[in-house]
C-alpha cells in the first residue's frame, strides 16, 4: 500500500486553517548557557530543529548531559548513565531563546476546578501524544512517536515509536503496551461501555516499536485529532496497570484488592489507577510527575522524570527546572493575591478565565516581577447558554423542545447590559453573538451569530404567549398547561468567580418575561455529573466550536455525533442516555438531532472536501433553524503570567486542540536570576 508521511501542506489540508496565539507582549532577555560543556556531537547538532520526520530528530548520537540532581543519583547507584535512558533517537527540541540551565521550581495555585489545566501546562500534553502541534502551531509534528505514515486513502495510520522508550520507572515502553492499550482498555465494553468509535478497527502489531491502525473507512482527520491533548495516548503501562485488570489478575484476589481499596467494581478501581492526576504509581512518560497521593490532596508535587525522552540542542537531557508544585486554593481571590505578589513562575490555569482582571495583574506587574500576556481564544462566545430540552419533566419538556421557546429566551437576554458589566474592560470589549464558528474560520456564518441577539423583550413576550404560557401567577410567573409555575433553574459551575454573576444577570432577565429563573454555584464535578446524567434545567459554559481546527472535536462540538464529550452539545445529554440504553433510558432525540448525528458521523470519514463542506453548512443550517445554543458575546482575550526570571517561554494558546499551552514545550522553560 502506498503511503505518504504527514506533511505541512497535507495538515492545512486537513485543517481548514489554524489560528495561532496573538501575544501582545514580549518575553524579553537572555538566557545563559548551561554549567556543563556541549559535547562534539550535539555540538554539531545545535541548528537541527524538531521536525516531522525520523531523519530530522536523529542529531545527537553520543554523550548526553544531564540534571546535577540526576548525576548526583547515576553516581551514588540509583540510576543508570543518561545515555542508557534515553531512547536511541530523542526528540530534539530547539529552545525558543537559547539553551538553558538547570534547576529551580515552578510554582502555581488555582482553584479545583482548573486543576487539569494546570496539570497540563506542565507538560504533560507532550508526555502523552505521539504527535503534537509545533511552537508556532503551523504543523504537526512527532513527539513519543517518531513517525507517523498515513496511506493515501487514509485508512491506514502506521507509527513507528521512538526505539528505547523508557517510563519514569526505567521499564521499557513497547508495542506491548499498545496492545494493552487497545485489546484490554480501549475495546473493552466494561471501561468503555457503549463507545462505537472502535467498530471495524483493527489493530496491527508489526514490532516491537511499529504498528498500525486500520480503519474500516477513510479517516482524513485522524491526524488532527491524534494531536489534540490527549488525542493520541495509544499506549499504557501494561506491567503496571495489568495488577487492576481481570485478564492478568486472578478473579478473588481482584475483588479482595478493589473492595479493600474502597470501590465495588473492578472498572472503578482500574479507572483510579489509571488516574494520572491523582496517582503517583502510575507510570508515565511526561517531563515531570507527580508524587503526591489522592483526589483530596491540596498541594500536588511534580518531579522531574529521569527517563524523559527529550533533549536540547546542546544534548542536555530536557526538563530543565527540577520540580514543579500546583497548590489547590479555595477561591479565585486567592490565586489573584499570589499572582500579584509574584509567587508563580509561569501562570496559566486560573489566571486565563476572567479578563476583568487584567488591569489588577497589569498594575502590580513590576511589583510582581513578571510579564503579562494575552492570546486569543480559538473559541467563538465567552459563554455558551443551554436550555435542556430533553429535560426529564414531560410539561416543561413540551415547552423547551420547542425552537420558538429557546429563540424566545434568546430575545430576552440584555446582551449589552451583561457585556457592559462582565465583559468590558478598557479598550476590550466584548460583542454580542450566538454559538457558531468564529470570523477567521473558513466556515463562519454571519447570520447564524448574529440572529436573535437583539434585546428585544416584547417580541420575547410574545412568543412566549404564542406557545400557550400566557397566564400568569400574581407574581407574573408564567404557569406551565399543567398549572405549575414554569421554573428554570441555572447551573453555573464555578471555575471563576465571575461565571455566577452572569447566571445571575442571565436569571434575571428571563425573570422579566415571566420565566421563574434562579441561578446556582456548583461544584465542576457534581455540574459534570448533572449534565452527564440529564439531571439539570439550564446551565451555562464556555463556549467551544470555533473551528479553528476541522477535527473530529469540532464535528463533536456541532453534531454530538459520537456521544463523547458532550461539550458544548449538553442539550443532547438525555438524547445520549437514550442512545447508550438502546431507547431503555433517556429522552429520544428529533428528527433534527438525529439528522446531525448522521451528518457528523459521514463527515469525520468522507476525504472529499467539497462533499464536507457541503454537510457542514447543512449542520451550520440545522443550528440556525433550531437554535440549539444560545450566546452571550464573544470572549476575551486569554491572561497568562510569567516571572521576569524565567526564560524560553514562547508565544502560548490555551485551546485544547493545541495541548492547552503544551505546545510551547514547558520543559525548554527554564530559571536564570543573573540576568
């Protein structure tokens, strides 16, 4: 079978366009070179950059170098030369302003709910992907896997695994644990129960550190998704995992060892296990990991990974800082008191949410000792607006299904007036708009944004009288056909302060139509798991589907074609239950909704560009007719921080689909207080 190796051009092919980080600020000073002396051949290697093919990432061949803290350890024993554990052809990363020095501690605070941010921003978007996307976003390139072939039907998807890949306990990673990975946890209907992505794929061992995938049908975005964060963990630590798993662990002793850890089923006892955020056991393959214990840890500690398979310019063994620390605070308020007394060297999560604040952080930037940037979103509305309409309440249900219903509530929102208080800061403001992909995507939609955005009440009231709620209680409360009062409460889950107040505004506005609206702050978790279980009203969250990738994430975020990550569909969250039970549980979808099912699972396989295009603007049309997501406005600019003394710190984007900040590679960043 003839096949090709992904390319520039054949990634922009895919993509549609991509959009790359705006910063507004620069980095600013040099930093020196490592205490430790080049040897000849990385020497000779120094202008080789990180490039998409096996042949560009093989420049150093002999001595390495290494952390002091490391050497410290090969000297005492503990560790074996740093030439033995690194893979034989390393990634080579080409620092953004110059070679490093070793040593320091990264710190950050958020708040729980932006714990998986913070995660990975420390890197561990390129511990986890077999490709990610280069610095400047223009491609994709190799990471863990050294090469990736994709046949000219895109059926085929052949990677080739960097040879001597080590975990950071020492053990080999090998097409074993891809094995693992697919035969044991991915098709396993137990952990992944319902999931149909996996029908009809076949899984080829062809080495020890080559295999391929084979798709019953064409995958033209395959490779995009592959380097979304987390987009291509095709691998796992059999010899660790295998202990949770009843194909390797005998029945009794299993049961003994779940129900004595607290949990009372074995897929949930795997699943903690498998839980690199709250694991130290876990055996992984990220610049640094972690070493503290448990979910209800408030200080998660990260250490650097003596096997990390990366390696500078000067064949220093990458990353340079020693350690990192994310302290889990109680508020927001918090995080802002330690951002502006200068306690974090690199701030991400957390500080990226609320633009409100950027003049606190900007005015107490020198006091701070750092630099403030900003990126733009590659996401369409500062707060997407879900009406659940397979809400499990008949009477209400009838009401909400309805397209006039949500047009009606869109109408009723004082899109100004929440922009002009939340959304406004100086020259920054923000416009109002519906969900639909963003201006620089090629599959932008004016009139789908900018439909029913008009704070228009007396059309709102009528239409609401149209769809048979004109009677009223003597508080002007709407009374449903069944006589109750039509109440809607409002799920905030509260990552920023800030989201609460918009709910609020939110409530009341549709208050004033004589909708009963109130407003809750919940924890992120338990708002996930009402979401997932259909056990909501309304509730509101960040806006995705800016397609600034056509990936199979932003068919998802259109369509819910695959009922993975219902993020930004949450209003099918009870047409999923009704999916997954095989019509047992849950509410049935419309024909409308059935339709964009349809649509986003032929649109993922077809390789005709046209013939996509053209079932895209069909499920752009569906959205506008039905008005499935209300907006607010756009978003505003993304905040990050960075201390003055750290270096190597590149332009950063903190979407998702570009590893959330991990494509700058924050194991290049590093600490240099002499400048």
């Amino acid at each position: 079978m003839s096949k090709q190796r992904f390319s520039r051009r054949q990634f922009l092919q895919m993509s549609g366009g991509f959009v790359a980080a705006a910063i507004l600020t620069s980095c600013g000073g040099q930093a020196t070179s490592p205490t430790t002396a080049p040897t000849e051949a990385a020497t000779k290697a120094s202008g080789a950059t990180a490039a998409p093919t096996s042949e560009a990432t093989t420049a150093v061949a002999s001595k390495y170098k290494e952390s002091p803290l490391l050497a410290a350890k090969v000297a005492a024993g503990e560790l074996p030369p740093v030439d033995e554990r690194l893979p034989e052809n390393p990634l080579l990363v080409t620092p953004h302003e110059s070679v490093g020095k070793y040593g320091g501690q990264w710190r950050q605070s958020v708040v729980l709910g932006t714990k998986g941010h913070a995660v990975a921003s420390i890197g561990y978007y390129s511990g986890i992907n077999l490709v990610v996307y280069k610095e400047d976003l223009t491609e994709i390139v190799p990471n863990i896997a050294e090469s990736v072939e994709i046949s000219e039907d895109a059926k085929t998807y052949t990677i080739k695994l960097r040879k001597g890949l080590r975990w950071n306990d020492g053990e080999p990673l090998t097409t074993e644990d891809v094995e693992f990975w697919w035969k044991d946890v991915s098709t396993n209907l137990e952990l992944n129960p319902g999931q149909t992505e996996n029908e009809g794929v076949t899984l080829n061992i062809l080495d020890d550190s080559t295999y391929e995938i084979v798709y019953p049908e064409p995958r033209p975005l395959q490779l995009a998704a592959m380097a979304e964060y987390g987009g291509s963990r095709q691998f796992l630590p059999k010899h660790y995992l295998k202990q949770f798993h009843p194909t390797y662990t005998d029945a009794d002793a299993l049961t003994k060892a779940y129900t004595d850890a607290g949990f009372d089923d074995w897929t949930k006892y795997f699943a903690d296990r498998n839980d690199y955020y709250t694991n130290p056991e876990l055996p992984m393959m990220c610049p640094w990991v972690l070493t503290t214990q448990g979910a209800a840890a408030t200080q998660l500690t990260f250490e650097r990974n003596p096997y990390f398979f990366a390696v500078d310019t000067d064949g220093n063994q990458l990353p340079y800082m020693d350690s990192c620390i994310i302290n889990i605070v109680e508020s927001q308020d918090i995080v802002k008191m330690k951002a502006i007394s200068g306690e974090f060297e690199v701030a991400v999560a957390s500080i990226q949410e609320v633009f409100t604040d950027y003049p606190l952080y900007a005015e107490n930037a020198d006091a701070g000792d750092y630099k403030l940037f900003l990126c733009d979103f590659a996401e369409p509305n500062g707060m997407n607006i879900h009406l659940n309409q397979a809400i499990q309440d008949p009477v209400r249900r009838a009401i909400m299904e309805k397209a006039d219903f949500r047009k009606a509530m869109a109408l009723a929102i004082n899109r100004p007036e929440i922009i002009a208080t939340n959304w406004t800061v100086g020259p920054y403001a923000s416009t109002p708009r519906n969900f639909g992909p963003y201006p620089a995507s090629p599959y932008f939609d004016e009139e789908l944004v900018s439909e029913y955005t008009d704070y228009d009440p007396s059309t709102a009231n009528s239409m609401l009288d149209a769809l048979g709620l004109d009677k009223k209680n003597a508080d002007g409360m709407r009374l449903l056909p069944d006589g109750n009062v039509f109440s809607i409460v409002i799920d905030v889950p509260n990552y920023a302060s800030q989201w609460i107040d918009i709910g609020t505004m939110l409530a009341e506005n549709w208050k004033a139509v004589g909708i009963n609206c109130s407003a809750r702050s919940i924890d992120p978790s338990l708002w996930g798991q009402r979401m997932t279980a259909n056990e909501w009203d309304a509730s509101i969250f960040t806006g995705g589907g800016g397609f600034a990738v056509l990936s199979k994430t932003e068919i998802r975020c259109y369509t819910g074609y695959d009922g993975i990550g219902q993020w930004p569909v949450w209003f099918q969250s009870g047409n999923h239950i009704w999916r997954l039970s095989e019509g047992k549980e849950g509410i049935e979808p419309s024909a409308a909704i059935k339709r964009l099912w349809e649509l986003g699972s032929a649109i993922v396989i077809e390789p005709d560009e046209d013939k996509q295009l053209t079932m895209i603007k069909e499920v752009l049309q569906l959205h506008k007719d039905n008005l499935w997501i209300l907006g607010i406005g756009t978003r505003l600019p993304a905040i990050y921080l960075v201390k003055n003394y750290v270096k190597n710190v590149p332009p950063l984007n903190v979407d998702w689909a570009y590893g959330e900040t991990g494509h700058g590679r924050p194991e290049q960043y590093f600490i240099d207080k002499t400048a």
